[in-house]
C-alpha cells in the first residue's frame, strides 16, 4: 500500500530540489530573486499576464488561462503538484493507494474553511466529485470514468474506488477534476468564487485586472501579500513597457526578443523556467492531402528546428509528444532530422510538388514562427498562407469544428498524450496500437512500467508524423527586485503565489 503524508511530500519536494539545483551547478541561467528588504505584508504584487480567463468558472470552463491564477489560489484540491509536476497533499493531509491501484483514501486536512466561513468536511468532497463523475458538462469528467464509487466513511475521510487501476487518476486529481466545491453551493462561479485558498477573489475589472485578496481564515501559512492585481496585456511589447514603467513587478511570458530590454533596464532578473509546453505544429490527419503520412513527415523534414528555435529566442528540440517533465519522454531526435532534400523527394512520390497549404494560428502568438515555416517550406516547394485569427475564432473553426490544415498553438496543459490516443480530437489521428498502448499505461500500477509503455506509444505517434513539435517552451519571466518567491518552472498552467512576498522598498 502507498501511503503520501505532507511531510513526506515536503521531503520529496527537497530532495527534488536538491537534485535539480545540483543539475543546475555552473549554469548561467540567474538564481530565483531575493527581495531588496523586508517582506511588506500589506503590499499588492502586481504580475501581469497575456491569457485573460473568459470567465471564472473553472467547473465548465477549460483552458490553461483560468487553470493558471485559480488553482491552489483560490480553490484546492484534496492533492496538488509542485513545479516540477510532483503530487502533493493539500486539503489531504495525508492519503493512501492500494496495492491494486483501486482504491484510494484522503484525510482531510483541520480547521478547514470556505471563504464563505463553512467549514469543509468529507461530504463536500463527495459532493464535489459526484457531480465530475455524473455531470459531463463538468471539467475533468472523462478523468473519473472508471470510479466506481466516492464515500465519506466519517467526517475527515473520503475513499474512491475505482473500476480499474488509473495511473494518471491521482494526477487528474490536481487539476479541475479535484478541486473541492461547497455542497449546495449557489455562488454564480463565472464572476464570483466560495474556495479553501489563501486567497479570495475582489474584484474583475474584464479587459483589464483581475484582483485577489489575502484569506486571513486561511487554514494553512497566510499569503505573503495582502494583495496580488493581475493585469492582463495581451500586446508583448505593451507588457514589456509596462514593466518598465513599474506598472508590474512581474512580467509572465517574456517575449524572448524583447527581454533584453527588461534585462538593460537593470530593473529585474530575468528567469527561465521549464514547462509542458509543447509548441506544437498540428496537422489535420484526416483531411487530404495530409491524410498521406509521406506529406506529414516530408513537413517535418522541411523544419529547421534549431534555427526555429534561434528565432524564437526560448525553448529545447522536442520531437515527440511528451515532454521532459512529463512521465513516458524519450529523445526522438533519431526520428526525424532537417532534410530538406528528403522532403521533396517524399511529396514528389506523393504527388505534391506544388502543394498549397493554410497555416491557422491565433493573432496572439505573433509573426516568428509562421514566417520560419513559411521559409522553410517554400524551400521545399510548399506554398504557405498564414490566417491569423482571434482565439475563439480558432476554437470555433480548428478545435471545434477541425476546419484547418495546419495550426500552431502551444499545448501547455502537462500528461496531455492521451489526446493523440482520442480520434475525436482535432488532430484527427487514429491509430488502434496508440489507443491500446496508452490504456494499457492507465491501467499499469507500476509508475515505471507505465512510462515505459508511454515512450513505446510517444514513439509509434512521431514515426507517424502525427504532428511536428516546433520546440519545448521555456517560460521567460522578469522579476523586480522587491519581490521575493515567485515560481519559475510550469507557471503558464498554474502560478501559486501563496509563498510570493513584496519588499517594503521600492
């Protein structure tokens, strides 16, 4: 039986640390900021963001922006994960998995309470995964598809019994699926909220600021600040001139050829963190002429990956579908390499010397990367158009309704393969030895065995040519000497800013 207590995660939590900063030794990258003074509990920390949430409700609502300033701030979950995608106790304070992988049992935590002044008990959490379970509507319900059943066998204990072992059961936890709700609940959860964090939410300005004040009911460490104002600026430059005016302290998704400015300013330190981003090159596998696997992977020859990444300014070669921080990631460089000349021997053999294809990306990514493949391409007698469109329009057109040749997004959400093993997806591709492989990795108990069995399917995804993987992002981050704490690593889908102080000088 696997037993988790939060000191036990915390102990975890070092010796991960400790091994990535020994990793890190002699690295050039700037060690994470200290602050000018003393921590001023009565300070605002002012971050500002690119990704506004369309609404709050995190219960119907997906998508990295909301996931990104909602979880572990405002609600929690019976788990969590660190940066390094580690799980963790949180509203638990301690849990067990069963040797079989079936049944899984919390503690909660003392002293609990919703912001509201309720407090927590197990039949909130019963309640709570009820509805994620019942409710397809809800975010997180397909994660719960083989949970048999959820009881309370007192107030302080909750147990989930499963149909079948999940590996990425407890994972899932971590996210929206395992946020824990008030039973009966009538807060209207698009503009307001009634969570467990150490912080609640004041006020929304939409288009501008989202604002989050200090749970002095907290039942955990208080929050640092009394105050954190996200603005949201969607504009790079804009967000870079705004730093530098001391609008915000922070500045998330640093634009890499603008951060030298931030960096001669000589007002901040310029962080570089690790995610799951995947920036990733989708093609539409059932539309012709990208139903030919001979097109996909002349497509992907025709990239010149490092100077893509040269152009961009952040990231890491990734030619797979998992990531390093993921479970199941393998280097698949063997796979594929820039060939330009293989590329254009492949779409003769298909009969495509002359192809014509639209690249539809979202306005907000900027014109880097469209241009690099648009070169690229052209090199190997490919004609690309590029539309560039607002967000919901690409949800509606590639996401939705999957009218689309090619696109460009960055996939931030981490474990996420499952979509290359969900024909219903936008990519469109189908393949039954993928599907088998990636159950049969849920199903496997063995945290190891799994991975193994993800690497195989990751592999046979990219030799089909599935989709290119442009790069890994790294996040770039600047950082104002006043405050101290501020995550680095995997903040594009969530930033817990519970331990973030603000100096009292300025």
């Amino acid at each position: 039986m696997f037993r988790r207590t939060r000191r036990l995660a915390l102990i975890s939590a070092l010796a991960a640390t400790a091994v990535l900063l020994s990793a890190c030794a002699g690295s050039a990258d700037p060690a994470p900021s200290e602050s000018a003074g003393e921590p001023d509990p009565d300070a605002t920390l002012h971050v500002g963001l690119v990704l506004e949430p369309t609404n709050l409700d995190i219960r119907h609502t997906s998508g990295a922006a909301i996931e990104q300033i909602l979880i572990d701030n405002i609600y929690e979950g019976l788990v969590t994960r660190t940066q390094d995608n580690e799980i963790e106790g949180r509203l638990a304070s301690d849990y067990e998995v069963s040797d079989d992988g079936l049944t899984y049992t919390f503690t909660l935590g003392e002293g609990i309470l919703f912001h509201d002044g309720t407090a927590l008990t197990s039949a909130d959490v019963v309640s709570s995964y009820e509805t994620v379970r019942t409710d397809a509507t809800v975010q997180g319900n397909a994660d719960f598809a083989a949970v048999a059943s959820i009881t309370a066998p007192d107030a302080t204990t909750v147990q989930i019994v499963l149909t079948e072992p999940n590996q990425n059961f407890l994972f899932a936890l971590t996210g929206p699926a395992g946020l824990v709700f008030k039973s009966g609940d009538t807060t209207d959860l698009k503009s307001a909220e009634n969570g467990t964090g150490p912080f609640t939410l004041t006020r929304w300005n939409k288009g501008s600021t989202i604002t989050f004040a200090r749970n002095d009911d907290y039942w955990g460490d208080p929050a640092g600040v009394a105050q954190v104002e996200f603005q949201y600026i969607p504009d790079f430059t804009a967000g870079v001139n705004a730093a530098i005016a001391g609008d915000v302290y922070v500045l998330t998704a640093v634009d890499p050829n603008l951060a030298p400015q931030l960096e001669d300013s000589g007002d901040f330190t310029l962080t570089k963190g690790r995610t799951t981003d995947k920036a990733t090159l989708a093609f539409n596998n059932k539309k012709a002429p990208l139903d030919d696997v001979r097109v996909r992977e002349a497509l992907r020859l025709a990239i010149d990956h490092d100077a893509l990444i040269e152009a961009v300014g952040a990231g890491t070669t990734l030619f797979g579908p998992i990531p390093e921080l993921d479970p199941g990631y393998e280097d698949l460089s063997d796979v594929i390499s820039y060939d330009p000349e293989k590329a254009k021997e492949l779409l003769a053999e298909a009969g495509q010397e002359d192809l014509e294809l639209t690249l539809t990306i979202p306005a907000f990514y900027g014109t880097t990367v469209p241009k690099v493949l648009i070169s690229d391409f052209k090199k190997v007698g490919v004609a690309l158009e590029v539309n560039s469109v607002e967000f919901p329009t690409w949800l509606e057109d590639v996401y939705t309704n999957k009218d689309y040749d090619l696109s460009f997004v960055l996939h931030v959400e981490p474990r996420d393969f499952g979509n290359f093993a969900n024909p219903d997806y936008y990519f469109g591709y189908d393949n039954a030895e993928v599907q088998d492989l990636y159950s049969k990795a849920l199903a496997e108990v063995d945290p190891d065995k799994s991975a193994e069995l993800l690497a195989e399917a990751a592999r046979i995804v990219s030799e089909d040519h599935a989709a290119d993987w442009l790069y890994n992002g790294e996040t770039i981050t600047a950082v104002a000497p006043i405050v101290s704490g501020f995550p680095e690593d995997s903040i594009n889908s969530r930033i817990n800013l519970a331990g973030v102080t603000v100096s009292a000088e300025k």
